[in-house]
C-alpha cells in the first residue's frame, strides 16, 4: 500500500489508523493501544503495527489524540531568570538541550518559556494551565511563587535543583551541589592553599546555598577558620563575579585561592585578577563550577566541579513523564566529578 490514497477529488490523503490497522492484520483498538504506550498488545502485534506504521508513513494526529487522551503532549521548559540570563549562562542552553533531545525519543515537543518578570510569570502561568502536560522548571529561588502554585494546580512539575522550602511536594534532580565544593575545596588546600575565598551563587537558591555550605565544612575539616571577609556573594554572571573578586581583592590581599561557585562567575574572576596584577594559578589558584563551556573557553582553562547536564536533563524528563503516568514525586541526586586544568 503506497504512503497516500487517492480520495473521490483525487487528492491525497493521508494514511489513517484504519490504513494501519489493515496493512499490520490488526484491530484499530490494538494499533490505538500501541500508539498510546503499547501496553496489552503481543510483541508480535506490537511488531506488526510498528512495522504498518512506518510502511504507511502513518503520523499521529496530534489534536485528535489529545481530545480523546485530555493530553496535550508536550512540555514546557519554564526559567525563572531574566532573559538576558538565558542567553549569556551556557548551561541553560546545554540543559535545554538535552531536555529536547530526550523529549524527541518519545515524540514530545517542549516549549521554552521565560519568566524573569511577575507580568511574564502571570502569562505563563494562564498559558501552561490546560496547554502543558507538565514543566521543567530550572532556576528557582526562594520565594518565588511558581513551583508552588504548579503544584496547587496540579501540574506535574520537575524542578532543576532542590526548591528551597518545598518539602517533598516537589520533584526534582539535583547535581551533588554540597560534595563537589568540598572536592574543590579540599583539593585547593590539598595544593598548599591556605586563604581560600569564595564567590558563593545566589543565596536564594539551592546551588548557592548547598556550594557554601561545602566550602565552609572543608574549611573546618582542614583546620582553617571561617572569614566572613573571605565570602561575597554572587549572581552567576560574569560581570558578578569580576565585581566579587575585586571587593575580595580589597579587603584580603592575600588570598591565595577563589572557589567559586559558577565557571562563567569564574570567568569574571579571572579577569579581575588579571587587571590586579595577580598570576592564576601562581598567586591565585581559581576554582570553579559547572564544567560548562565556560570552563574551557577560561584563560587558563578553569579546574572546576563537572555537573553531569546530560544526566541530569535524561532524568529530570524521565520523572516527569512518570509524574504525568501517575506516579509520586521523586527526587534524584546526581554525582559531580572535580576535573583539573590549568587554573589551579
């Protein structure tokens, strides 16, 4: 049977799920059962249809299903950050990515949506409301209203990061924030460093939180006092963090090593230690976060604490499609590696 059928106008049309149907030997309900899942059909009906299928160059008829299933079949990607975020820190476009890709495995669109703004977070909220499956959310801080009111409404919901005052109410998939700065910071001191500072993330999220509390358990475990002179917060851009460094800069001349909690933050560090005068790693061994593109496109190249983005975008997509099969919440908690280079 070839891909289209003359109709009575002679035009083409496209095939149906009777075409399948016909072409696999099958009942409509089986190819109906193995488009939705494949669950209660034979392997070899299941092969039948699958082979049907691509023989007949069948497409599922989005809006039709979506009637019938009350699923709209996609998902959305929601950050909490302004815009010009999006376009300047590379690893939202790495988790972005990822997401899509394995989104496209099971035949998923995902829509981007930005919401830096209260106006953009009311419009996104109205559009997600009967129009998502369900919403990866990333970059949440604390107070921000979003994952809370995508859970009272009952939208199925996988956060990047553990959400700060969320409880268990909330899945997410999370890097091992807390481990990978007391690697880094361990092996700082571990290389003769002994005035170690930090740039920390944003202190209203996770990542910012976990990270500086990393750093200051190795600290104590190492002997080493916590200087409250030696933490500035940061904004995980570039421009933050060359301004954290300068303001470290000023107040303790002799740190000998910089954490710091994001490779494009990094970034900006290294150019402030550039326009002091201080050598990187010779005078000041400089750490980072992320291993994002970032990281290498670093002069000199940053050490830094490799976030598995892959792993962590495959996962946040596999929970949520389980959340939207019905499953409970779920939390996972994903391993980071130190990876060495020139810059400490």
């Amino acid at each position: 049977m070839s891909r289209t059928e003359q109709n009575g106008a002679g035009r083409r049309r496209p095939p149906t799920i009777h075409d399948v149907a016909r072409e696999a030997g099958v009942s409509r309900g089986t190819v109906s059962r193995v488009l939705n899942g494949g669950h209660n059909v034979s392997p070899a009906a299941l092969d039948a249809v699958n082979s049907a299928i691509h023989k007949t160059g069948y497409t599922v008829n989005r809006h039709a299903r979506s009637l019938i299933t009350g699923r709209s079949d996609s998902v959305a990607f929601l950050l909490t950050e302004p815009q010009e975020r999006f376009f300047e820190d590379p690893n939202f476009n790495v988790l972005l990515r990822g997401c899509t890709t394995a989104l496209a495995a099971h035949d998923i669109p995902l829509l981007l949506m930005i919401a830096g703004t209260e106006a953009e977070r009311r419009r996104n909220m109205r559009y997600i409301a009967g129009h998502v499956d369900g919403v990866l959310l990333v970059s949440s801080h604390s107070g921000d209203p979003v994952a809370a009111q995508l859970h009272e409404a009952g939208v199925p919901l996988v956060a990047c990061g553990k959400p700060l005052g969320q409880g268990s109410k909330v899945s997410y998939v999370a890097a091992a924030d807390r481990d990978g700065a007391r690697d880094m910071v361990r092996f700082l001191y571990e290389s003769g460093r002994r005035r170690i500072a930090t740039v920390t993330g944003p202190l209203d999220t996770p990542g910012g939180v976990e990270r500086l509390a990393g750093y200051r358990e190795t600290l104590a475990e190492c002997g080493l006092s916590f200087d409250e002179a030696l933490v500035v917060p940061g904004d995980y851009s570039r421009a933050g963090g060359q301004a954290a460094a300068s303001l470290l800069l000023e107040r303790a001349p002799d740190i000998d090593a910089v954490f710091v909690a994001s490779d494009l933050m990094a970034q900006g560090v290294l150019t402030a230690m550039e326009q002091a005068g201080r050598r990187v790693p010779q005078d000041i061994a400089v750490g980072g976060f992320d291993d994002s593109p970032a990281a290498l496109a670093a002069r000199p190249a940053l050490t830094t604490v490799r976030q598995p983005w892959d792993r962590i975008s495959s996962e946040m997509v596999r929970v949520l499609l389980a959340q939207i099969g019905g499953e409970d919440p779920a939390a996972v908690i994903l391993p980071t590696e130190l990876v060495r280079r020139e810059s400490a």
